[in-house]
C-alpha cells in the first residue's frame, strides 16, 4: 500500500467489506461510478460478492439507478439542533414522524445525533417536510462533511 492513494485505500476497504460492484464494461458512466472502481479492487481471495444485476431496468445507462459517483458530495451531520425552542412542536413532531417514515426509527435517531450522514436527497427531503408542516425558516443542521456517497 506504499504508493497508493487514498482513494485507492477506500475502493480496496468497501471491496473487502463487501460493497455491491460492478462489471458492465459497456456501461458509459463507468469510468467514474464508485460500483465499477471498487470492483477493479475486489481481492481475488473473494469467491463470491455482491453485483449490479446487469439486466436490471436502467442499468449501464446515462442514467443508471445503480452509479454512485466518485466525487464527494456534501453531506449533513447531526441534527440536534435543527429543532429549535421557538419551532411549533406540531412541525417537530410531524417532521421526526416524516424522517421516520423515510427512512426507519434507527435511523431517524443516528441521522440525528450524528452518527449516521445525512445524504443530499434526504436533506432536501427533510426540508420539504418542514416545509409541508408549515415551517418557512432555514433548516439548519448541526455541520456538513464531505465523503463519497457509497
């Protein structure tokens, strides 16, 4: 690992922790989809691993369901602050109900102290809940970070 880079370090790590990849050479986005990296990294020790199903609906496309881009997005960390002391505890609740619903209750509570990121859809997702409750101020979550969006 002398002379490899970060990057590489990671595609080798989710290879071993057993990442969904992928191998359609013909696939257009390939070059730059994390699936199609991490497969190049896979070990040869593995004998079985997960894989894109290469006839699934949209797959090896421009507008593949399955690609996971190789640049970093931003994503949002913690969120024990985004329910402030003057919000209605109406949208409080019809929100935390909402990001449940999205997703799971676990979930809903790692996203919320921290130690699950919150991807950029559901961020958007979770400013549309406020704003279907009726909350018309800023969301604001506790701080963001950038990673790639496995």
């Amino acid at each position: 690992m002398e002379n490899m880079n970060i990057k590489e370090e990671l595609l080798i790590k989710q290879a071993q922790e057993g990442y969904t990849v992928c191998y359609i050479e013909s696939c257009p986005l390939r070059d730059h989809c994390l699936r199609w990296l991490v497969g190049q990294h896979l070990p040869n020790t593995a004998s079985t691993y997960r894989c894109v199903n290469p006839h699934f609906e949209g797959v090896a496309t421009a507008e593949c369901p399955m690609c996971r881009n190789d640049q970093k997005v931003r994503f949002a960390k913690g969120m024990t602050h985004t329910f402030t002391s003057d919000m209605p505890k109406r949208v409080e609740s019809e929100v935390r109900y909402g990001i449940i619903g999205l997703t799971n209750r676990t979930y809903y509570f790692e996203y919320r102290n921290g130690s699950r990121l919150i991807p950029p859809a559901l961020q958007e997702d979770i400013r549309n809940l406020f704003r279907k409750s009726g909350w018309t101020d800023e969301v604001k979550f506790d701080g963001y970070v950038e990673d790639y969006n496995w």
